[in-house]
C-alpha cells in the first residue's frame, strides 16, 4: 500500500512509503537535507514497522522536538494502521 505523511515541524514536508503487512519499503522525502535523508531510506529499506520505531522515534534536530526521522517513525505506524482498516 502507498502511503504519504505530511510531517509536523521539520524541513521536508512530505514522507512517501509502501508498507507490506509490516514492512516498509520505498521511504522518500520531499524536501529536507537530500543526502541524510537518502542514506536514512536506504538504510531501513525493508525495515519492519517496529523496528524503525526504535531506531528513529524521540530523535530531535537542532532545537526542535522532532526530526525527519521522529516524523518518519510517526509515518510507519500511521500507514501500518492504517493497512489494517
């Protein structure tokens, strides 16, 4: 299933993914610092809901009380949720 995240406080604005049952495949974000954000969509590539939680939920940037990658954790379990309904 596709699905988009539009993020809450941080530089890119939109998160795009497919999600399997709980694994995420695909991870693309619109705009943000292009190369972190590239390496952070290769590297969970596949990843299970789960576990992209764990990694990247509670991670803040500079002074702000969320990150690309919190949004991103925010992300995986709306679009898992929401593939259940």
């Amino acid at each position: 299933m596709k699905y988009s995240y539009k993020t809450k406080g941080t530089c890119s604005g939109l998160i795009q993914l497919d999600i399997e049952g709980d694994t995420v495949h695909n991870i693309k974000f619109l705009g943000g610092c292009e190369g972190n954000l590239k390496t952070i969509s290769i590297l969970l590539e596949g990843s299970k809901v789960n576990e992209v939680e764990q990694k990247c939920k509670g991670i803040t940037c500079g002074g702000r009380s969320t990150s690309c990658a919190d949004q991103l954790a925010h992300a995986v379990r709306e679009a898992y949720n929401a593939s259940l309904s």
